[in-house]
C-alpha cells in the first residue's frame, strides 16, 4: 500500500495530464457522435421531404378546389421548408424564403423577423400543420402551430393560426405571412366635378385590405372626401353585390380635407374576408363635399359628389 502511494504521489502530475486527456477525448467523441447524429436526422428529414406528396394539404378548406398537381409540391415544400427553419432558429434561411414585399410591409430587416415572429410563434419547441384556403387567383394557406407533445409530454390541442400566401416573386415562389396576402397595383382612376380619384394599389390581409389612394382637387374650392356622418359612405363591391365598409375611424377627420389644387395621398382600410368568390368590381365615394368651407357655413348645404372607381 506503501508502495502504491508512493508511486501514485511520485506520478500525480502524469496520471492528472492522462485522466484529463481522457475526460476530453470522450467529450470529443460526444460531440461527434451528436453532430452525426443531427446530420443523420436532417438526412432522414430531406428525404422524407423529398418522397412527400401533398395531395392532401392542397385541398381547399372553404371550397372543392385544389392547388394544381404543377404547384402542390412546390408550394407544399415551401412551407415546409421555411416552418423547419423557424423550429430550429435558422432565422436567416427562413428569411430568405419571404417575398419581397413581406418583407418591405412588415419586417424590413431580419432583427424584426426574429423577434415579432418567429420568437413569439416559435419560442418553445413546435409542431404544425397546413392545409390550402384558397386555390384560385391567390393560393392562401392556414397553418397551425402546436406544442410539441414528444418534448413537452403534455397533449395539447390547442394551436396557433397563421396564413401564408405563395407569391411568385422574382423568378421563384416566395411565402407572405402573418395573414398577409400581398400587394395589388391597381391604378385605376376616375374623375368627376374636377375631383380626381385614384386608386393606387392595395396591401391585403386575410381580415381586411389597406388601399394607397391619391385625391387630387382640380377645382376653386376646398372639399372633403368624407364626412364620416356615416359609417357606409366609402365601401367596396364585389361581384356579389356584398358591400365591404371602409373603416374610417382609423382616419383623421383633417386628413379628408383637401384644398384647392392640391393633392394628397392617404390610405383607407376596408372590411374584408379573402373568400374564393370575392373579387372586388369597384370602389364608391357616395359622401364627398366639393364646398368644404359652405358646409361648415351651412347646417342645410347638402350637395354631394359621388365618384366610383372601378378595380
């Protein structure tokens, strides 16, 4: 025992530098072995992708539709792709698959994205699903998010609801999230009484549509576009003949009032629902003023313009 001691004490800086040697070789060997480990998941994951059909997920929820057999595997793989990313925090990969204009309306630079969407979609480990909404004109998709049972060990039902919209954006297809759907150009304009109204272009949402318009007063008079003494007055029609009311409560009263010559720009918000059927055929401005200062003169001046843009 003697002996071993001795030896032991004679060696300690040897037997130290050896038990640590081993400590890191077998961290190393962890290491590895975790990183073969992902890499064999993320192969088994590229190829489960790559045999996936999404026959079922292009049927639309609100209508007997489908996404063409051309598109569902595309669409179907963009989503997928770009919902993987946000699991596994590859903020900049998931970035690249927004169209443009996401990414101009509503997260400029990949900080905002990372922080208002995929840290509060994405903030513990998730599972999801898709199924197509509409697959006409514009192929929506809904998403739901839910918890991931195998890491919480909790079944939970409940889910976060998104819809992406795939856009075809410079040369490829590109996702809009967040319930928006895209940007419309219109340019459409008409004009009456020397009141001019253009219609510039529209960022849609799934709930509502926000339009860009330019009204220019050719004439004498200061005028008003609207008096917001009713609610009805600035509404959208579709083909059905269904009224979508603008909500000019977001709107400040001074920002109608133009003056003579001038020109002004101001955005309008609109009821709306993004069904398969609902395509929008004009917009009417029933309740304009052409004589702003006569009205606030005049209880009883009544005269009234009404200009309508067809879409």
């Amino acid at each position: 025992m003697y002996k071993l001691l001795s030896w032991y004490n004679q060696n300690r800086r040897k037997i130290l530098v050896v038990v640590i040697a081993i400590i890191f070789l077998i961290a190393i060997i962890q290491i590895f072995n975790q990183i073969a480990k992902q890499e064999n998941r993320t192969i088994v994951t590229e190829q489960n992708k790559e045999g996936k059909t999404y026959e079922n997920e292009s049927k639309s929820i609100i209508s007997e539709s489908s996404v063409s057999n051309e598109y569902s595997q595309t669409f179907g793989s963009l989503i997928d792709n770009f919902l993987e990313n946000c699991i596994n925090n590859n903020y900049e990969k998931a970035y690249e698959l927004l169209s443009s204009d996401c990414k101009n309306i509503l997260y400029p630079d990949i900080n905002l994205f990372k922080t208002r969407y995929c840290q509060d979609k994405f903030n513990t480990k998730k599972t999801y699903s898709f199924k197509s909404w509409t697959a006409t004109d514009i192929n929506i998709y809904q998403i739901k998010i839910f918890e991931d049972i195998l890491s919480t060990g909790i079944a939970d039902t409940s889910y976060i609801e998104d819809y992406y919209s795939v856009v075809y954006d410079n040369g490829e297809y590109k996702l809009n999230i967040n319930s928006y759907i895209g940007n419309l150009q219109i340019n459409q304009s008409n004009e009456e009484s020397g009141i001019k109204i253009k219609i510039e272009n529209a960022n849609m949402y799934m709930d509502y549509d926000i339009y860009n318009i330019t009204i220019s007063n050719n004439t004498d008079n200061t005028i008003l576009l609207d008096t917001k003494n009713n609610s009805k007055s600035i509404y959208m029609l579709d083909d059905n003949s269904n009224k979508h009311i603008s909500q000019l409560n977001e709107n400040a009263s001074n920002n109608f009032i133009i003056e003579s010559n001038k020109t002004k720009n101001i955005k309008i918000k609109f009821s709306n629902t993004h069904m398969e059927s609902n395509d929008i055929q004009k917009i009417i401005f029933s309740d304009i003023v052409p004589n702003y200062n006569k009205y606030l003169q005049d209880k009883n001046y009544k005269e009234r313009v009404n200009i309508e843009v067809e879409i």
